[in-house]
C-alpha cells in the first residue's frame, strides 16, 4: 500500500550536507516514526516519502526552500548570557538551546561569546543548506484518530511511551 497523508510511517535516515553525515538513525535501534501530512519533518521528504511502499529505500535530495528554508540576513541577535542556563560549549560555531522567557527553548548558532552577552545566529543550523536524505521505509500504518487529532505519531503502535 502506497504510503499517503495521515499514516504513521517509521523509517531509518541518513542526513548529509556537501557530503558530510550530520546525523543518522541506521546506527540506532529505534527508527524515526512520522505522521505524514502534518509538518512533523521538513516538507521536501515528507513529498518524498509520499506513494512508497514499505521496503523500499530511496534517496532524495532537498533544497532550502523545502527544508530548513533560506538562511535569513539580520537573524544575528546579542542576548544576555544567563538565557543560556548552564550551557558549558559556548564558543563560535556551537549550536546550542536558547532559554525563551515563554519556558521554551530555540536552538541558536553561536558567532561571538562576550564576557555578559552572546552574539547568535537565530536561522536555524541547516538553512539555505540542501539536505540529502538516504532513507529506508521499514513499515507503515493508519493513524489512529488521536493522533491525526494530536498532529504526530504515539509511536510504533500508536501508544505513548511513558
């Protein structure tokens, strides 16, 4: 059955960028499980894993305007140090979690550190990048109505791990 909208598929990845691994899920035991059709990953892979079948593995390759999107100029911002908790890797180039005042967190680039303020990069990591997938569809399922209705899959059986 040709993988569509509101199904739960679970498939493994490898993530590359001008050649260079950026993150992978072959190596783990536990692979990635998606609902399709509800932005749960960048839109370029989620057109592409739509109307394969389970079995198949595929590569595709996703430019920035269907993945992270392009990197933004005037996205640099100075913010004090204390929103960064007790971060440790704070030197250029390191990505690391942004306290926000809302109790969430966006996950920033630094470019300067300073002795009380932190200069960032607020695009995300892999904009204007393009993203090359390897992917390998191990299985798919319908979503149960909870999930279409929560906007993301509750795991491999459709259950919550607790």
């Amino acid at each position: 059955m040709p993988i569509s909208e509101n199904q739960v598929v679970s498939f493994h990845y490898r993530l590359s960028e001008s050649g260079r691994v950026v993150e992978s899920s072959f190596e783990r035991a536990e692979p990635l499980h998606v609902l399709v059709g509800h932005h749960n990953i960048v839109p370029g892979l989620e057109q592409a894993l739509l109307g394969r079948e389970v079995g198949e593995r595929f590569n595709v390759s996703v430019p920035p305007e269907l993945g992270y999107g392009p990197h933004r100029e005037g996205m640099v911002v100075r913010v004090p140090r204390k929103y960064f908790g007790h971060t440790r890797r704070l030197e250029p180039g390191a990505v690391v979690a942004l306290a926000l005042r809302n109790g969430g967190q966006e996950w920033v680039t630094v470019v300067k550190v300073g002795m009380t303020t932190v200069d960032v990069d607020r695009n995300p990591p892999m904009a204007g990048k393009t993203l090359d997938f390897e992917i390998e569809v191990l299985a798919a399922r319908t979503a149960s109505s909870e999930e279409i209705a929560h906007g993301h899959a509750h795991g491999p059986d459709g259950v919550h791990a607790h």
